[in-house]
C-alpha cells in the first residue's frame, strides 16, 4: 500500500522540561495517557518512551506524582 506525501513532515524538538510536564500531566485529573498524547499530537508509546528516558536521566520518578493522605483510625481500647 503507498502513502500519499501531503505536505512536509515536521520534526519537532522537545526539551527535558517539556516532557516531564507531559509526562506528570497523565494520570492528573483521571486524563489517561491516549488523551494527554492527543492533545499534544503524540503517540502513547512517545510517552512511555519519554518517562523510560527521563528516568534514566533521574529527572523523573514514578513516585514523583503519588499522593498520601493521613488517615485517622481509631484505636480500640483493649483486646477482646
């Protein structure tokens, strides 16, 4: 099957900051990663392929986004 060439292809350049903020920008709000790659005009596997990268490069942990909450249980008094 041939293609037909539509135009120019563009090759854009992405600084570290830019990814990371895609990157940390999935999951945020409950965007998946296909929504926040279709809104930058990019592919899943990009992301995936940033986050192995910038992990690599320690700018990037999967626990860099988690969040704890304190949680209050009480105690009961005394064992039965």
């Amino acid at each position: 099957m041939r293609g037909e060439i539509l135009g120019v292809e563009r090759r854009r350049f992405w600084r570290d900051e830019d990814k990371l903020e895609i990157v940390m920008s999935a999951g945020v709000g409950g965007e998946t990663v296909t929504q926040v790659a279709q809104r930058h005009e990019i592919t899943r596997q990009q992301i995936y392929a940033w986050r192995h990268e910038l992990k690599k490069k320690g700018l990037w942990s999967p626990d860099a986004g988690a969040l704890f909450y304190p949680l209050d249980i009480p105690v009961a008094s005394g064992v039965p």
